[in-house]
C-alpha cells in the first residue's frame, strides 16, 4: 500500500470514527432529555466538601448535596446506588442537575396516589407551623393540614402533636400544583365512631358512667362519654336551684354522671347528676308541715317573688303578695335582698312538681286585724290624704295601712267628680269609719256621714209626674234644672226633644221655665233625672186617644189643633166658675193655661211640618 493509499484509508477511518462519536453524542442528548422530570438510578463516583458525585449515565456527572441524604448521609461512599431526580440532564457548567430530596419526593407522591385511590391511611410527622394550619412530611412529600383537622374538638396547644409519627388520612391530591391536604381528625372520627358504637351497643338506663364536660351552655351541659355525647339538662345537675351550669361544672372536667334516658334510634343520651344523691323531697311533707315557722337564706329574687333555701337543695318561692301586709304593687327586691336570712312559714307543698310555698308576712301580726280589734264601724277617726284618685281618696290611718273615701262618700249636695276637686294631697281632714274586711284587707270611710243626710224631698215626685222646673245650668250633655222644695233635676241632651234638630241645650238659657216628666232618681241625693221628650210623647198619644186616629184620614195637626180648641174651652168655662171655686184651683188653673199654650206651639209646628212633607210627596 502506497502512501496515498494509507493517507486516503486514514482519513476513511477518521470519518468514520468521527460520524460514529457524533451519533453517539446526539443519542447522549436525547438520552438524557428524555429522562429530565424522571427518577433514574446512579453510581456515587466521588465524595468531597458535603457533595456526592454521582454518575446517571448522562454526558456529565451531577453533585447532590449529602444533606439531602439525611440521616443516611454519613454510611454514604463510593460506589453506592442511589436515586436521584433529574432536574435537568446539564447546566451552564455542563454539569447534570439532580436532586435526592424530589426523588424521595416522586417516590412518596406515587405511594400517596395509590394509597389516595384505595382510601388507606398514610403516616406522616407534624413539623411546621404555617398560616391556617400545619406541615406533614409524608415520608417525603410535604403535605398541609389545616387547623380544623387537628382534632374533634379544638386543640389550645398542638406542641405534644409536633415530630410525632401518626397516621392521617389524605383528602386532597393535585400533583400538578404538588399540593396535598390531609386530615387528622378523619381518622379520630372513625376511631371514635368504632369506640361509639361498643358504647352504645352496652348502655343501659340507670348505668353510672364517668364523661367529660364537653361543651356548656344555658340550658345544661354536653358530656363526652368516650365517642358518644349525653346531655345534662339544668335541671338534672342539682337538687337546689341553679341559674347556669356554669355555677356547678368546668369545661374539660371529668365528673360522674347516670343514664337517665337512652333512645336507640336517635341514638340520644339524657344524663343526670342530682340522681346520685339522695332526694331530698322524699317525706318533705312530715319536715316541713303547713303553717311550721321556718328560718332560711334568700337564694334569688324575681319580679314575682323570691326563693328562698330552706336546707340543700330544698327551695320555696315567697310570692309578692305574700311579702307584706301593706306594702302593695312593689318589687320583692325592695323587700328582701340576695343572701338574707329571714323567717317565712310554709304555705302549702306539691311533692310531685317539688313546690312549696312560703310567707313572710305570715311571720308578722297582722296590721289590718289589730285595726280592726281596736275600732268599730261608725267611728270616726281622722288622717292624712295620702293619695287622690278618680274614684276616691286614700287616707292614712296610720304609718302602715290606708282606709279609702269612696267619691260617692264624700258629699251629699255634689256629685262625686265635683266634691273630690274641693281635696288633695296632704290634707288633714275627717272621716267615718264605714266598714272594716280584715279578709280583704280593706277599711270604707266616708266624710258626707259626718252630717245627717239632708231630708230626701224627691220622694214626693214619682216616675210618670210631669212637674214644671227651671233652667238653672246648661252644659253640653244637657240641662240642670231646679224644682220646688230644692229639689234638682237633669235633662239629658236625648231627653230635650222628641225632633232630633230640637235636641238641642243651648236653645234653653237659664231662666227658662219649663215641664217635664220624672224618669227615677238621680245620681246626686234629692235629684232626678227628667225629660221633655218622654212628656212629648205622652202629650201626642192621649190627644190621638181623645179626638182621633191618623188611621180615620185626620192630620196630627187637626187632632192637636181639636185638642188645642177643647182645652181652651175647658179654660173658659173654669175662668167663669174661678170666682165659686177654692183658692187651690183657681191656682191651677193658670198652669194648666200655660201647658195649654205650650201644646199650642208644637201643635202647630209639628201640623206644618206635616203639610209640608204631604206637599213633597
């Protein structure tokens, strides 16, 4: 072989060996592209200065970080298999980027997601704290858990949970986002489900049971019984009253307690405390018989009485009105006060709904019956007006009690509404002693009593008598009138006329005389009440009785006006016979003159108003 020869099978080889290095190196990069994001097996090749080198089979070599290692990181050396994350397969060094911490990362991710879609538990150690909740190492990954799912209950202190290994349970997997939520509670969920329901599988009513104070609240308290809660009620906490549980029972404390109630399908649990004592109702009635004086501690007061603690446990409710003889319509907290001791006596007692009822005025004399035994009726005593009402006065009798004036008492000439304006408020003034009920606890006086009752001359005027009086007063509801022998008299504003138009009071002025009919007796002593109205009419139907019928086809106006004629001639005739006649009737006869002249007028009236009402029809 020439030198040519060799030169050109030279450079043939060169070529060749040159192409087969450059596809090798082109296999290299798609190699090691292909494995980037990908866990791969390696060779530590050197250990120096806290790294290890180590050879993945890519064109370079990467260094990891021993600390990555962890506790395996001083057993580390050369040669050693080992897992790496490949990050990136070359850097701008020319170094591969591996990572041992995102190997054990992956790894754990793959057990999660399996263990995720199979509902198995993972074990996992609280390390960190971090806003809303805590950090998980998951046996590599980091997982969250919030706050809420610490526990079943809240936790005030985490720190004895912190670099304990436990079990959780995965709720949430988003490997994109490299995000994991994970749950304690679940787990202590379903432990306690189990342990509930070996707990309720075995409860029985009357069984004693110790629990925890869970949860307090204003009508009892929520006891954990070990996965099942029970409710003590308030009123099943103590024998004695108790305002709130919270008098009695702290959150977190362990007491004693019963099965009072148990219902297997809601699966509810009534618990008692007070049911581990003795009853302390039991033969009440033979310690505390009706009418026995007994001293106790005033426990509370309400606005309609006060209780009272006679022993533990043992409370009776003085009511209001049996706090005081006198003092009326007043809170029980101006009587007595919170912790007093003071004397009561037993009421009455209902051993069923566990009620006694106490007095304290019981325990005090009586100071309307001591009144009473020392004054009669017809007595007359005097006092000071304590107070002025609508119906009456109220006069004190002494530093306790008051007798009351009725305004119909007070005069015999006014109406009550008028005589009780001539009192007021601290006046000094006599009184009669009209009735004493020592039951009722009331004393009538009266002040009109203390003068004879002036002599009744309305008796003289019965029902149906017309009698001639005069306007003396005209008010809106009517007219005053006076009648001879000072008897007075009240038309009602109805009364003044029998036309509606007519029934008017201020067509009437003082002075004017005029007839009426007695209605009955009046409000007032000597008055009556009388009206026009009713003699109208009365006057209407004896003229229609006498000299017709409107039946017949007369007017009422032409059987007036036939009245009118009839009684005028009656008058003629008695003028002519006036002069043989007694002095008494030739007094009469004027009168009956002027009713004849006042029949006139209406007569006339009315017999217009009639035509006129023919005449639109």
């Amino acid at each position: 072989m020439n030198a040519t020869s060799a030169a050109q099978l030279q450079d043939t080889t060169s070529l060749s060996t040159n192409e087969d290095f450059a596809a090798m190196f082109e296999e290299s990069i798609r190699s090691g592209e292909g494995r980037e994001g990908s866990v791969q097996k390696g060779v530590i090749v050197v250990i120096e200065n806290d790294f290890a080198i180590v050879d993945v089979g890519l064109k370079s070599e990467g260094r990891i970080a021993l600390r990555e290692f962890g506790a395996d990181a001083s057993e580390l050396k050369v040669g050693d298999e080992v897992e790496v994350y490949v990050d990136r397969y070359e850097n701008n060094s020319g170094e591969a980027v591996l990572s041992r911490e995102k190997a054990l990362r992956e790894k754990a991710w793959s057990v999660l997601e399996e263990k995720h879609k199979k509902n198995e538990h993972v074990e996992g150690v609280i390390f960190g704290k971090v806003k809303g909740g805590f950090i998980v190492d998951l046996q590599g990954a980091i997982a969250f858990l919030p706050g809420s799912q610490v526990d079943v209950r809240p936790v005030r202190d985490v720190d004895p949970l912190i670099g304990i290994a436990q079990p959780f349970a995965i709720l949430k997997m988003d490997r994109k986002r490299s995000n994991i939520v994970v749950s304690r509670r679940a787990i202590l969920e379903e432990s306690r489900m189990e342990s509930r329901n070996e707990i309720l599988a075995g409860i029985r009513e009357g069984q004693q049971i110790d629990g925890i104070v869970k949860n307090i609240t204003d009508y009892g308290a929520f006891i954990d019984l070990g996965g099942v809660d029970g409710l003590l009620h308030v009123t099943d906490i103590s024998w004695r009253r108790i305002g709130h549980p919270s008098e009695v029972l702290k959150l977190g404390e362990t007491i004693k307690v019963v099965v009072t109630k148990y219902n297997p399908e809601t699966k509810r649990v009534s618990l008692g405390m007070k049911q581990l004592e003795a009853n302390p109702w039991q033969n009440i009635e033979s310690r505390f018989p009706i009418g026995a004086r007994l001293k106790g501690k005033v426990t509370n007061i309400t606005d309609y009485g006060a209780f009272v603690e006679l022993e533990p446990g043992i409370e009776g409710l003085v009511h209001v009105s049996e706090m005081s003889w006198t003092k009326k319509n007043i809170h029980p907290g101006k009587i007595v006060s919170t912790s007093e001791e003071v004397e009561v006596m037993v009421l009455g007692i209902d051993p069923e709904k566990h009620r006694i009822s106490l007095g304290i005025k019981q325990c005090q004399d009586n100071p309307w019956k001591k009144y009473a035994d020392e004054h009669k009726a017809g007595e007359v005593v005097e006092g000071e007006v304590r107070n002025v009402t609508d119906f009456g006065l109220f006069l004190g009798l002494n530093s306790e009690i008051d007798g009351l004036i009725h305004s119909s008492d007070l005069s015999w000439s006014e109406a009550g509404e008028v005589a009780i304006k001539n009192y007021k408020k601290g006046d000094v003034i006599k009184a009669v002693i009209l009735g004493l009920d020592v039951e009722k606890e009331r004393i009538s006086l009266g002040v009109k009593q203390l003068s004879k009752a002036p002599e009744d001359s309305s008796k003289d005027f019965g029902k149906g008598k017309v009698v001639t009086c005069t306007v003396k007063e005209v008010q809106d509801d009517g007219i005053g009138v006076e009648i001879e022998g000072g008897v007075t008299g009240f038309i009602k504003r109805s009364d003044l006329s029998r036309d509606r138009a007519e029934q008017r009071p201020d067509r009437f002025a003082v002075g004017d005389r005029i007839d009426a009919k007695v209605q009955g007796k009046g409000k007032k002593a000597n008055s009556l009440l009388l009206s026009i109205k009713a003699l109208e009419i009365e006057e209407e139907n004896r003229a229609i009785k006498e000299y017709g019928s409107t039946d017949s086809g007369a007017s009422l106006g032409d059987i007036l006006g036939a009245a009118l004629s009839q009684a005028k001639a009656a008058k003629a005739g008695k003028a002519e016979a006036a002069e043989g006649d007694a002095p008494k009737k030739a007094k009469a006869a004027p009168k009956k003159a002027k009713a004849a002249d006042d029949e006139e007028k209406p007569a006339a009236k009315k017999s217009s108003k009639k035509k006129a009402d023919d005449a639109q029809e």
